[in-house]
C-alpha cells in the first residue's frame, strides 16, 4: 500500500481555492511574556504536533485527484524558524512581519504550515503561525494549538503523549467512505428535484454539474426539511449584493494587519446580561460601529449601508477535532453600519443573529463545498466566486482557552488568529477571547484598507458606549433606543453652560 489517502472533497475545494490575491491559509499570532527557549520550543512541537500525520504530509494534485502524501524527507527545521524583529521591534513591526507573510504562499512541495518563533525588542516573544485551511478549520485548528500549551510552566515537554512514528497510509484509492456516506445522507438527501434545479445559483454549468452528482438511487425525499432547505437555497440565489464601499475591490496581493489591545470579557458579559443581548450580539455590533466610524472618518456617506460577513458555523461536535479536515459552514450576517444609534445598532444585531440560529445555510453552505471539490476547478470557481461576491468580509468569533496557558515554559499573553478570504473579499475579520479577555484583529487587503489599525482602536470605544449607557441611565429605559436618545437629548438640554 503506498503511503497516501484521498483527500475529502470539502478539503480539496480549500486546496484549490488559493489565489495569488487570497491564499486560503490561516494566519495566526501568540504572543508570550518573556523570552522562549526556540530549542524546547521545537520538542514541544515535535511531540506534540507532528502526531497530527497532516503535518507531516504534502497535499499533492494531478489528474487523478487530490491526495495527502507522507512527506519522506520530513525535517522539522523546514518549518520552524528564529527571526528577530526589525528595529524598533515593538507591536508595529509584528504586525507588519505577520502581514508579510501572510502575502506569501506556502511551498507546495512540502506539508503547508509554518511556525516562526520572533523575538521582540521588549524582551517578548511572538510565534507566528501559518497553516493551510486544506489541513484544518479553525476550530480543529484551536485544538491544535491548545494541545501544545499547558496549565503550569513546568509541564512536561512530550504533554504525556507518545512519539509519533511514520505509519503506512490508506490503500491507494481508498476514500473515506462514512464521510462520504454522512455527506449523502444529511445533505444531498433531502434535496427534491426541485431544489436540486433551484441551486443553480444563476450559473447554468453549475445546475448541469450537480444533476451529474445527485445520482438519483442515492437522492432520498426527507420532505420535513427539503422545503426549508429550497428556501435557504432561493435566498442564497437571490441575494442581492451589499452595500458598495471602500471595503470592496479587487484585492492585489499585498496585505495589512491589526489587532486591538484586550478588553475584559466579564465585563462584556456583564453589559450584554443588562441589556439582553449574547457576548456574540455585543461584540458583532460593536464591530459594525467601528466600520461605519471609519467610513465616516473617510468622508464616506453610510446611510443605510449594510456590510455582510460571510461567518463560519462550526459542524463538529466539541471536542472533536482530532482527526483535523473541514466542517463547518457559512452564514451570510449583514452587518448594520447604517445605524446611528449604537443600542439601535445592537438589538438589530441580536434580531439578525437569532434570524440565522434556525437557519440551513451552514449546512447547505458546507454541501456546496464538498460538491464543488468534486467539480473541476472552474466550476468550482464559478460558484465561489458568486457567493464571494455577495459579501465584504470573512468574520469569525472562536472562543479560546480561558485559563492562563503556558508554552515551552513561557507564558501566552494574548493571540489572534484570522481565516483567509475567498473571492475577491479583501477584509477579514477576527473576534478572540483568551484567559477572560477578547479582542479585536483585521487582515485587509493593502490597496482597499492601507490603514486597518484605524478600525481596530475604534472597537474598544464602540462597546464602550454601551457600557456607558448601562452607567448612565436607567435599566428599565434601555429596551427602547428611542426612550434612551431622548434621555441623552435632555441631560446635554440641561447641561450647565461652560463658564
């Protein structure tokens, strides 16, 4: 048997999405207190990480498929490296040395992932991660990255676990066959003929290609939710497009990178429990005040605007992340910039997101995926390139560990991680909390946003006004954004004038 496995279709859809002006990898940063021993570093991730076989595979085409390959020269030097910061080495020049690289493609011709262990000026140090979304979703990628780090700084290096050896792959054409069937049965299955005719989402070869697909001895009538399904597909096809701003173009291939200092996650729990609205509903509203004070700082005219992020949905069961791959789906989130009134602007948030809780796009969105990488690669994208261009932002929420953790001895101060953009999106979104603390990190597109730390200093003092408004007035007013704006109009009526 030789040494390598099929890879599933949802993963060969991310692997062939690479463009030079979106590289599908995922690009996070975790920065420690102090300086990392690089060598104990290197254990650490020899043990523990490389018993994930995907990081010790290369992903490789031809005209039989897609397949992962054991990568026979292994050497884990490839992917590590020490760097030192340019001066002055402070938080400017990480962001810049992340943007870098992620403006750079992984090398094909071995396993797509590197780490990059920086030392700052401060006396810090910063590991810098890159991994391609074919390997794994940012959830699995989560689990990944905890089962590196510890509770205690004197953990041991091998976690408990044992060495990973070389093992022998799946026979050559084997396929994942419960994958395959979970596939048909949960989400080819109830599509009727009906919808299946409806998900030709305006493209004509895209309708033709799926009727190839759904062969119909596999094709089952569930009509308790076929009807629900056609609809997510009616509105998926009909979807107008969002509001034209700075934020949409065409991307070049040059990126930028910011993140916001932490904010106090109990105290964003506390506010969102006063006003009752999700940690989720705070700190989505707030990011869409911070978008619409920086087209107001440009001179742009919002109006009724709304900006739509594509949100990623995850599929998997907790904790199950071992086996790495994609699963989760899309949910199309109009993000209300338009609105003035940030407890207007909140509660609206809250209506669209509790909206999308009894929604079918994730799963149907997940299902697109797994046929186009059955597709050829224009069909494929075709299709990605009309749902990308539906949306301006890729935006994801992912709870992180909430303990202090600790890596190769040192102590994880914060990190940030960001998904890449698919299309022609030139704007990714990155909402993280860590040890009781979340924040705020924008990747933007160099020639769309040169300047995406304008966005970011702005999130802090969105959700400050919230919790302002929490302060200042009265709790029983506060469901009712108009009461509130009247209160506030009459204490500035009656404000002492200034001697």
């Amino acid at each position: 048997m030789k040494a390598r496995e099929r890879i599933s279709s949802v993963d060969t859809a991310w692997l062939r999405m690479d463009r030079p002006s979106n590289l599908m990898q995922i690009v996070g940063v975790m920065i420690f207190d102090g300086r990392m021993d690089y060598e104990r570093l290197k254990r650490t991730v020899a043990h523990r990480m490389l018993r994930y076989r995907r990081f010790r595979q290369i992903a490789a085409q031809n005209a039989d498929g897609a397949w992962w390959i054991d990568d026979a020269d292994f050497d884990i030097d490839v992917h590590l490296r020490h760097s030192l910061l340019p001066a002055p080495g402070d938080k400017n020049e990480l962001q810049k040395f992340v943007a870098e690289l992620a403006s750079e493609p992984l090398n094909p011709a071995h396993p797509r992932w590197e780490f990059h262990l920086v030392e700052t000026m401060d006396g810090d140090s910063a590991l810098v991660a890159r991994i391609h979304h074919a390997i794994a979703d940012g959830i699995a990628l989560i689990g990944v990255m905890d089962s590196l780090t510890d509770t205690q700084a004197d953990a041991p290096e091998d976690g408990g676990l044992l060495p990973w050896t070389a093992s022998v792959g799946k026979a050559e054409n084997e396929v994942d066959t419960h994958a395959n069937d979970l596939f048909w049965r949960w989400i080819y299955a109830p599509m009727t003929d009906a919808t299946q005719a409806s998900i030709r989402l305006g493209g004509k070869l895209w309708g033709k290609y799926l009727d190839l697909l759904t062969h119909p001895t596999r094709v089952f009538d569930y009509t308790r939710i076929a009807g629900a399904v056609a609809g997510e597909i009616a509105k998926l096809a009909l979807m107008p497009n969002d509001t034209q701003t700075r934020f949409k173009g065409i991307p070049g291939t040059g990126k930028r990178v910011a993140w916001s200092e932490p904010i106090s996650l109990p105290e964003v729990k506390a506010v969102g429990k006063v006003l009752g609205c999700s940690v989720n509903d705070m700190l989505l509203a707030s990011v869409a005040g911070a978008l619409r004070a920086y087209l107001q700082e440009k001179g742009d005219h919002v109006g009724d605007a709304e900006i739509r992020a594509l949100v990623p949905v995850n599929l998997r069961a907790p904790g199950d992340f071992e086996d790495l791959g994609n699963r989760f789906g899309l949910v199309a989130l109009e993000l209300p910039v338009g609105i003035d009134n940030p407890l207007t602007r909140l509660y609206v948030t809250r209506a669209r997101m509790e909206a999308l809780k009894d929604s079918y796009q994730a799963m149907l969105t997940f299902s697109i995926l797994g046929a186009v990488g059955m597709a050829p690669k224009f069909v494929q994208e075709q299709v990605l390139d009309l749902l990308a261009g539906k949306a301006t932002a890729v935006m994801t929420n992912v709870p992180g560990p909430q303990q202090t953790r600790y890596l190769a001895g040192t102590r994880l101060k914060q990190q940030m991680f960001w998904v890449p953009q698919s299309g022609n999106i030139g704007m990714g979104v990155s909402i993280l909390s860590y040890d009781n603390k979340v924040q705020f990190g924008l990747i933007t597109d160099k020639g769309l946003v040169d300047d995406p730390l304008r966005i970011v200093e702005r999130f802090t003092g969105e959700f400050e006004k919230l919790l302002w408004l929490v302060l200042m007035e009265p709790w029983e007013i506060l469901d009712d954004p108009e009461a509130v704006e009247a209160a506030l109009a009459d204490a500035r009526a009656h404000r002492p004038a200034r001697a």
